[in-house]
C-alpha cells in the first residue's frame, strides 16, 4: 500500500493512504482523544466527538477520526479552537458520568482519567450541571457487569458484539438522553443471546461493562 | 425525433386525449359539479361534516350533482372549503363551509339562483358578474407553481392530473439523455427543498457518476417538523407531480428502483400515495419499459419510524436498511454510498416535483422565477400570530414582510409584530430590523435562520422570546437519536438553563454559557439536527437580549408568559359586582368574593392557568397579568385566613 507524507504537531508522519488522521497520529505517538474509535472498523462512529484537530487550509476543526490523511497534509492537536471542543465534549461526557473512581473497577485504566490527565482536565463538568442517571445495573450474567450509569454510548461493544462477533445481543436503546446500551427486547444480560464472548468487555472505555 | 421516440410520444398522446376529454367534460358540466377540499386540514376543519350535510341536501332537494374530492389549496384559515360549478355561472368558491353554510348553497343556488354571495369567497374563473378570487390579497401576492393542483384535481384520478400538463415533463425526459436531463435540472437552478439547499442538478450528477452496481432513488417525506405540512399537502392533493419527479430522477441517474419514505402519522398521504402508484403501473407510467421506451423504474413506499432525526438523510438510509435511525459521518455523501453502500440520490419530495415542472416547462422559465442564487418558489406553512394561516407559495426573494403582511394579512386582534422563527425547530427567530430580509437560501441563513423545511410561526407582543426558545429546543432536544455527546448532552444543559431563566433562577452569566455552548454544539454535532438545535437560541439572545435580561434581573416577563414570573390580578375599579364569572371558572377556588363584593385572588392557591381572564366578560377586562411578581398591589386576604 502506497504511504503519504504529513505532518502532526509539526512532527513529520508517514502513514498508510486510506489512513485516518486519529491512527496515523497514535501510531505516530501522539495523543489525541477517543473514545468511539475501532481500527477495524470500516465507517468510524463518531459519536464521542473528542478526536478534533485542525487542518491547514480547512476552515473548521474536524474529528480526525473521519477525516483521511493526505500527501502533504498539515495537522495540529492542541489549537484553543481543538482545546475549546474537546474540554466542551469532555465535561459534557463527566456531566453524565458518576465520578466514584476510588471504587471504580476501572481506575487506572479509564479512558475518561486518561483523557483528564494528558489535558490537564478535572473530572468535573466545569459550567455543567451533573446530570446522573438512577439506572438499574445489570449483573445477571456469569461472567461481566453492564452499568448503565457510567456508559458513554461510543457504542464500540455494539459494533462488536454485531458486526464481528455475530452474536447481536448488545444494541442501543431510546432517544436523546435517555439512550442507553441494552439487549434486544431489554432482557436481563444473563438471558440474552450473549455468546460469553466478553469482546465487549474489554473495548469498553469506562468501567460499564467490567468482568465479574 | 428518432424512430425510438416515436412509440414513447405516441403512447402517451393517446393517453393524453383520453384525459383531456374527460376533464373538458368537467369543465363545461351538464349537471353541477361540487368539489370538496378533503385532506387531512379539510378533514380536521369539519370537512367530512360538510360533505354529508352535502349529500342529504342533494338528496331532500332532489338535485343531481357530482361531487368531486380534492386536496388542500392551502387556506386553512377558511376551510372547509367547496367549490361549486353549475351549469352557465363560473365555478365559484366558498370558505368556511359549515354543514349550514352547505346546506343553504345547495338549496338556494343549485335548487335556486342564488349564489349566496355572503358566503363567497370568489369566482375561480374570469367573467363580469363575480368578482373573482385572484382579487382576494392572498391569491394576489402567491405564485403558484408546486402547489399549482392543489385543490384544484382530484389526487385520485390520473387523468386529471395529465389534463393538466402532468407527465409531460417524463415524456420529454425519455426522450432525452440522461446526461441531458441533469443538464437541464442544472440550467433550471433548482436547490434542494429539504432544507440546506443543494444543487439538485449536481447531485444527480455525482450519483450517476459515482462508482457502483445498483442507483437508487429516495424520496424524503418524512417530515417530522411540528407544524410543517407541506410535503403531507402535495402528497395528499397531488401525488402524481412527486411520482413523475422521481420517475425522471431515476432515468436521469440510471437507477431502476426508488422508495417514498412517508411520515408515519400521514395515512392519507399513504393512502393516496398508493393509489396513485397503482393507477400510474396500470396506464404504463411506471414499471417495466415505461412508455415502451425500454426504461424500467419501480417504486415503493415505506413508512416512517416516526422519528424526526430520521428525515435526515444518513439515518433515513439506514432506516430503510431496517437499521436504527441514526445518522453517520458525511462525507461519504449518500449520492455516492447510500443504501447498502450504493450511490443513492435522496432529495425532498418537493425537489422532486419541481423536476417534473422543469422538464416540462424547460429550466429556462424555472430559472426565470426567483433570484439569482436561488430559485423557483418556495412553499411556507404559516402559522401563529397571523390572519391567513396555511400553505403559501411565493417566488424566491419575497421579503418577510411581504410574506407575513401582505399574503398573510398580518397580525390578528390589532396586536404589535414580534418576531418570526423559519425553518422550525432548527431555524432562527428574526426580528422587525429583519422583515426586508428576501426569502432565499442565503439571506436567511446569514440573518441566523434557514430555509429549512418551511415552517414559519409568527409570534406576536404576547409571546415570550425565552418560552419561545425552551419550546423549540424541548422538541429537538428530546428528538435528538442519543449517539453524539455534543446533541445528546449539550441540549440538555442549553434546555436546563433556559428552563431555569424562565422559572426567574438564571443568572447573567447564563447567557454567555448559553452563547459558548450553543456555538460548541455548532462546531461539534455529527448531523444538522445537533448543528443547528441552538439556533432558536442563539438568535432570540442575538436579537432580544433584553428579554433574556429582564428575566434574570428583575425576574420579570415582559410578554408576562412564564409562569413562575407573574401573577393574576383582578383590578378593583373594573371588576363588575355582581358576576361571578371568574369565580366559577377557577379550578381551584382561588377566587372568591371580598367586601363590597369585588373579586379577589388568593395567591397561594392560584394555579396561574388563566381561566379567570377568559371568563371575565370583555366588557370588563377587570383580570391582568402583572410581572414580576413583587408589584403585586396588595389586596385583602381570603375569609379563611382573615
Ligand atoms: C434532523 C433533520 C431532519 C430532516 N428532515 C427532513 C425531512 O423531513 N424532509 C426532507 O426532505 N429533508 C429533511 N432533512 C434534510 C435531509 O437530510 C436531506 O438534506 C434532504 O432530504 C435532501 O434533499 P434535497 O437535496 O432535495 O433538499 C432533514 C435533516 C435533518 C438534519
Ligand atoms: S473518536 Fe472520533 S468521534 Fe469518537
């Protein structure tokens, strides 16, 4: 496969024509936020809507994880316009996330603490106010734990658990804010069409979905 | 022509002559002929009421006549409407048919000579003793050309649509290529009436070039704006112009199959919808080698899953793929990876039905209506503070004035113009220092607005810009499909703020965050429902800040609308002794009766819902709305607590 070069953060990058500018970057070791991304995956979600970067020339800031690399491409992710969206995205995402990393299976390995400490962020929802959710956390299955209440719908375990696995336990549920992550017809985990394959499990980004 | 022309224009000629006598036949009737507008707005006016009184009047009167259903002509503010054709008068047309008013046309016009010119709204048809309705301010100042069936053909009955130059434009079509016939769709100018505007002419451009097996059409009339009904109208009363549109768009991107995505809350629409793909397989219009032109095209209906986020275009797509309404990242644009990743050309049903006028009137006399950038016409639903409501049509470029005062007679009850939000929920709120701005895509959108589906609401001194605001946002806010932080969770903090600053909770700085995050909601949305939910808000604080203000320092409503903010008040000197209207109107007891028996509010159980202002006969007008609440004169307190 034919390679291009760009650069990012002025560093210059080589990587794969086709490749997003979020991949080309990580590999490159440069950190730019996501919490929806899947390599594999052909059509990128983009619904978390941290991954921004500007491009020389283009009038707006992009999600870098939609947008292609390009021969001579120029790539900055650390603008006031990309910092603006991503704290604006990020506290919006700590608005709808209980803070209680202490007792956290995820502490540590968090997407959201990575995300605070590479940008210098609190976990606070800064002008936001906290909109918690009461939901039911789900323990029925033998082998992992979906809790709801600390999803960020980057709907990677849906695509998984669809479109590699096969198994079509996991999908999204309701509108708006009431969206959550659920099986089909809302049955308990541990009475779903769930394979135990436990892919979902270790793609989640958060602690929604930890083993038992 | 060459000789494969020839069966194309032949076949149709003789379908043409067909429908042209019987239309003709309508024209100069023998026996009386009553048309009655029955779409869903007739409907909810009465209409099938009308038709009955109708019917049983015909009958006691021993009249024969031919009643003839049709669509909306879009005067809701006078339906139901009828429109009568006796032998040696003009067709004439009547407003506000009540089974009454119905009863007396038929007994003393068709059983008499009378035309009951009380009830007349005009003649549809030159001649020297009536006057006719194009005189009427609301005919004068419309152009019709989308809407031009409306209520005029009968959407059942094919024919009556070919008698009225429909499939002229398919037949001219098929006798071109299709690289000619996009070339034509781009000489007319045509952009997309969903909302944004896009060339149409290019995107069937794109998708005919773009790379895949399988075209495929898309017809969107989901419409799932409140308030927005002009995509129901045209279905409803003219079927057919959406149908040959498509047909025309399907030859033009060499696809064979489309679909019309319907509302689902629009089963008249569905149902005439069918009809009308029936009647046009069965005449050959539709289906295999249209025409004998060797040309295949088939089209079907699916209905809506009544979500508005799935009118959008990626969500509508994965919709038909039986997929979550959701939509994806553009580009790759569905013109060139649509349906089950194929190029699908998806365009608003409108889009469609000016295609059908284009080809058949040629884009020059299109591209001669409107203005530069934009063209053609466009169709408003009008609604709120306003005298005619209804569908207007008017060339691109009108002013807003024009639109609101001249066609829509302007506001009712001698009240003071506020403010008018286009485009619906994801428009913009324009004030007064705005009315000169022409309706065309650009100059809305610069003013903070956009053309968007259509919906226009004029709002009055009575409406309160922040109410007004939170009301726009709670629809797309709970509209919103849930899969990006930016819509999902920053509309929720916008509709919070403003629901505090109603409540008379907010604080100034509320109004920068409202500013900051509605940009960031801009900037940050995956589709155009998240991009542009902050606009009703973002323009109300560019235009009437001080509104805003008001709320938050001196927690008062200057339209006195929310709530929380403003008390009743029975005034002491206008209060009429001895009625007790508003006391029997209140559902709490919060009134009663004071010394010297005028009537007082007791505060405390008052439930502000307004049943005592309008119980209190006009004549009096002793009830009013005081703002903020602590300029409450004081008044005597109820026997229980005295
Ligand atoms: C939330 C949302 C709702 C929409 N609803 C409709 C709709 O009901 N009808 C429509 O034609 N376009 C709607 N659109 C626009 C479509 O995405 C698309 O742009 C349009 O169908 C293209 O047709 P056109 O090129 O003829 O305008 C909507 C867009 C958004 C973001
Ligand atoms: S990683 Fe790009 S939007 Fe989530």
């Amino acid at each position: 496969m034919s390679k291009v070069n760009l650069t990012i953060d002025d560093v210059p990058v080589n990587a794969a024509e086709g490749e997003s500018i979020l991949w080309a970057a990580l590999d490159a070791g440069i950190y730019i936020p996501n919490l929806c991304a899947i390599r594999e995956r052909k059509s990128p979600f983009a619904s978390c809507r941290l991954c921004w970067v500007e491009i020389e020339g283009v009038d707006l800031p992009a999600t870098s994880c939609t947008t292609p690399v390009k021969e001579g491409m120029k790539v900055q992710t650390r603008t006031p316009r990309v910092l603006r969206l991503v704290r604006t995205s990020f506290e919006l995402l700590i608005s709808h996330h209980p803070v209680d990393c202490a007792r956290c299976a995820k502490n540590k390995k968090c997407e959201l603490q990575r995300i605070a400490r590479e940008f210098k962020f609190k976990l606070k929802p800064g002008k936001f106010r906290k909109l918690l959710r009461e939901l039911p956390v789900d323990s029925s299955h033998p082998c992992f734990i979906l809790d709801p209440n600390k999803c960020v719908l980057c709907g990677r375990c849906v695509w998984l658990c669809n479109e590699v696995q096969r198994a079509c336990a996991l999908d999204f549920a309701f509108r708006g804010l009431n969206t959550v992550i659920t099986t089909s017809g809302g049955k308990p985990l541990g009475e779903s069409d769930c394979s135990a394959c436990r892919e979902c499990v270790s793609v989640c980004p958060v602690g929604a979905l930890i083993p038992k | 022509m060459t000789k494969s022309q020839i069966p194309i224009v032949k076949n149709f000629e003789m379908i043409r002559s067909q429908a042209e006598r019987e239309w003709q036949a309508l024209k100069i009737p023998e026996e009386p002929i009553i048309w009655i507008g029955t779409a869903t707005c007739g409907r909810a006016a009465g209409a099938l009421n009308t038709l009955q009184a109708i019917e049983e009047e015909l009958a006691k009167g021993n009249i024969k006549a031919k009643i003839i259903h049709v669509g909306c002509m879009g005067h809701c503010y006078a339906e139901p409407m009828v429109t009568v054709a006796k032998p040696g008068y003009p067709p004439v047309c009547y407003g506000h048919v009540t089974p009454g008013v119905a009863s007396s046309v038929i007994k003393n016009f068709l059983g008499g000579d009378d035309p009951c010119f009380e009830f007349l709204l005009g003649a549809l048809e030159e001649n020297p003793s009536i006057p006719t309705v194009f005189e009427l301010p609301r005919f004068k100042h419309e152009f019709r050309s989308l809407l031009r069936n409306c209520g005029y053909i009968n959407p059942e009955d094919i024919h009556q649509y070919i008698a009225n130059g429909g499939y002229r434009g398919l037949v001219k079509a098929l006798q071109l290529s299709p690289e000619q016939v996009i070339a034509e769709v781009k000489r007319s100018g045509l952009r997309g009436r969903g909302g944004a505007g896009f060339p149409t002419g290019r995107k069937w451009e794109l998708c005919r070039k773009a790379k895949g097996n399988i075209r495929c059409i898309v017809g969107n009339a989901d419409e799932g704006d409140p308030g927005a009904f002009m995509d129901r109208a045209i279905l409803e009363s003219d079927p057919h112009s959406v149908i040959e549109g498509m047909i025309i768009g399907g030859f033009a991107v060499g696809a064979h199959e489309g679909y019309i995505y319907v509302r689902a809350e629009y089963p008249l629409a569905v149902k005439r919808l069918r009809h009308a793909l029936g009647q046009a397989e069965e005449i050959g219009l539709l289906g295999n080698n249209i025409l004998s032109s060797g040309f295949d095209f088939h089209l079907e209906l699916m209905q809506g899953a009544s979500a508005f986020v799935c009118g959008e275009e990626t969500a509508l797509i994965a919709s038909i793929e039986g997929k979550r309404g959701m939509p994806t990242p553009r580009p790759p644009y569905p013109a060139i990876s649509g349906l089950f990743g194929q190029p699908t050309c998806i365009n608003n049903v409108k889009s469609f039905a000016s295609t059908s006028l284009i080809l058949s009137q040629g884009a020059k006399l299109y591209a001669d209506i409107g203005t530069k950038e934009s063209k053609g016409t466009a169709v408003f639903a009008l609604a709120g503070k306003v005298v005619n409501t209804g569908l207007v049509e008017v060339p691109m470029g009108t002013t807003l004035r024009e639109l609101i005062f001249d066609v829509g007679g302007g506001i009712p009850k001698k009240r003071g113009f506020k403010a008018v939000q286009i485009g619906g929920p994801s428009g913009g709120c324009l004030p007064e220092s705005k009315l000169n701005t022409p309706v065309d895509f650009a100059s809305l959108t610069e003013a903070g607005a956009m053309m968007g589906s259509g919906g226009m609401v004029v709002l009055d001194e009575d409406n309160c810009m922040v109410d007004t605001a939170r009301y726009f946002l709670e629809f797309t806010q709970k509209e919103s499909c849930g899969k990006c932080t930016f819509c999902r969770l920053g509309t929720k903090q916008m509709l919070d703020i403003l629901e505090d600053i109603c409540r008379g909770n907010g604080s100034l700085e509320d109004i920068d965050l409202l500013v900051e995050l509605g940009e960031d909601i801009k900037a940050g949305s995956l589709c155009n429902l998240g991009k542009t939910a902050p606009n009703p808000i973002l323009t109300t604080i560019r235009y009437f800040r001080e509104e805003y203000e008001a709320h938050i320092i001196e927690k008062r409503c200057p339209a006195l609308v929310c709530k929380e903010l403003i008390a009743y008040y029975i005034l002491p000197d206008k209060c009429e002794r001895s009625c007790d209207a508003c006391v029997g109107s209140c559902p709490t007891e919060a009134v009663f009766t004071g010394k010297k028996r005028i009537k007082v509010i007791d505060q405390s159980k008052c439930v502000k819902c307004g049943s005592c202002v309008d119980a209190c006969p006009p004549q009096y007008d002793a009830v009013v709305r005081i703002s903020p609440v602590s300029q409450l004169p004081p008044s005597e307190p109820p026997p229980d607590k005295a």
